[in-house]
C-alpha cells in the first residue's frame, strides 16, 4: 500500500513540461494513426444518412458549401463523408458556395472526392457553379430562376454548355440539398427561403455552437436531421464505413480527456496522501 502511495506521489510531483509532453503526444498519435473507437450514430446524424439512402438514384443533389477555414475542422468532414456518399449511390450533385471562402473548401472537397476517389466527369457526373454574393438573394434567385443567377460556372463555362444543367431551372428541379454551414448565411436561409417554401426536402451539417440554432427546425420537420459539429461528422464517417478526419480528431479528444481526467485523479491524490502523511508528524 505504501509503495503505491509513494508512486503517486511521484506522479503528483512531476515537472508540468512533462504532462504537457504526454498530452501533445495522446493528441497527435491517434490524429496520425487513428485508434477507432466505437462510435454510435446519434439520431439526428441517422436521418440525415437515411434521407441521403432513400434518394432514387440518378437524383439531383444540391450541396451548398457556406464555412471558411477557420471552421474547416468540423465543416470539411462533413462536406467530404456527404459526397462520398452522394457519388457512391450515383447522384447527380450541383455545388453552389454562400460564402466567398467556400469556393475554396467545396473545389478541394470535390478535387479529392469526385476527381481522385471516384473518377466522376464533370459536366456529366457533378457541376461547380461556385460563388456568387448576395446572401439571402442568393438562395431566394436559385428558388425562381438558377440559370439567370448562374450564367456561367465557377470557370466560366456557360451553363447552357454543361450536360448536367439540361433541365435545371430552379430550386424544385432539385431532390434534396444539404447545407455546410458555419453561419450566416446559411442552413437557415435555405430553409426560410427555399426548403420551406417549396417541400423540397434538405439536411445540414453545422458547427457545435450552432446547432441549438438549428435545431427547433429539425424538430419541426423543415430538416431531416442535422450533422452536429464534429462529433456528428464523425459518426457521418462512421454510417458509411470510411474514417476521416473527424473520426481522428474525435480520437485524439476522447483520448485527451482520458488522460486530463487521470492526471486530475493523480494529483488530487498525491494532495491527500502528502496531506495525511504531514498530520502523522
């Protein structure tokens, strides 16, 4: 007993570089090799999987990218894990950007998933219309008319020259649109101004502070769930088997917590055995 003791206070004395060591360590090493931990999707995540799986195939999908890098963290899993899974089921996706830096975010997100991963044509399998501003506008001129909002795609070809845009004319030509978003604008404009306005149905991954934001509108029935934050990312990844980088960072916090509650534990116990020794004399 006493030389378990005398070990705690050891580890109650330790020089704090060192716990800072440790714990860069247990947050690198399962961001470079992840561990897996179990995850279990929550049920706002599952909706959003199931309307994405129910879709007939050949659908038409509009994905809006609306986050900037400081939140690419949460939102690119996200983006990444929903493409996987639009092109792996065959849909048609259209990727329009809200926010000027999420032009940036959807050409890597799509460069990595359509173009390396799956081989997808573009103009025939998907189509990058890119930025344009005006927030709010933006959504309300893809509700009535996309191809006099849209003239050209983000690299300048003309819509009327992309195979994948015979047929698109407004928002309801759409089956189903999921939003990226880290703000405004974003999931609620869509769903104020185009989702609730014409029954087409749409799901959103968003950051954890933004989530109670969100939420009343899942639980009213204008979205089919919601990705929240990472950890929603993660259990994204986990629905359709392919870890990224939130199932790793999900990883790398599990493990971190693990061992700032331990060495809570430690030191607290280190005080009161030092504390009952020193009362002995």
């Amino acid at each position: 007993m006493r030389t378990i003791e005398n070990f705690i206070l050891k580890i109650g004395q330790v020089d704090r570089r060192w716990i800072f060591i440790i714990l860069a360590l247990v947050v690198i090493i399962p961001i470079i090799n992840p561990i897996g931990m179990p995850i279990r999707p929550t049920e706002t995540t599952q909706v959003v999987y199931d309307a994405i799986e129910d879709l007939p195939p050949n659908s038409n999908v509009l994905v809006s990218v609306e986050y900037s890098p400081s939140t690419k963290p949460e939102n690119h899993p996200m983006t990444i894990s929903i493409l996987r899974h639009l092109f792996r089921n065959d849909h048609k996706v259209f990727v329009t950007c809200l926010w000027p830096d999420g032009q940036f975010m959807a050409q890597d997100a799509l460069k990595q998933v359509a173009k390396e991963e799956f081989g997808k044509v573009y103009g025939v399998d998907y189509v990058f219309l890119g930025f344009r501003p005006g927030n709010e506008a933006v959504v309300k001129g893809i509700v009535s008319n996309i191809r006099k909002l849209y003239t050209v795609d983000v690299y300048q070809t003309k819509i009327d020259e992309i195979p994948l845009m015979d047929g698109i004319t407004n928002f309801s030509d759409f089956a189903f649109l999921f939003s990226s978003s880290a703000g405004f604008p974003g999931t609620i404009e869509w769903v104020q101004y185009a989702a609730d306005p014409t029954g087409v149905p749409m799901s959103s991954g968003v950051t954890s502070i933004q989530v109670n934001e969100v939420m009343p509108y899942v639980q009213a029935g204008q979205m089919k769930g919601v990705l929240a934050g990472m950890p929603g990312a993660a259990e994204y990844e986990a629905l359709i088997g392919q870890k990224g980088s939130a199932t790793s960072g999900m990883d790398a916090q599990s493990v971190a917590h693990l061992v700032i509650v331990l060495f809570i534990f430690l030191g607290n116990a280190a005080y009161f055995i030092e504390r009952k020794r020193s009362r002995k004399y």
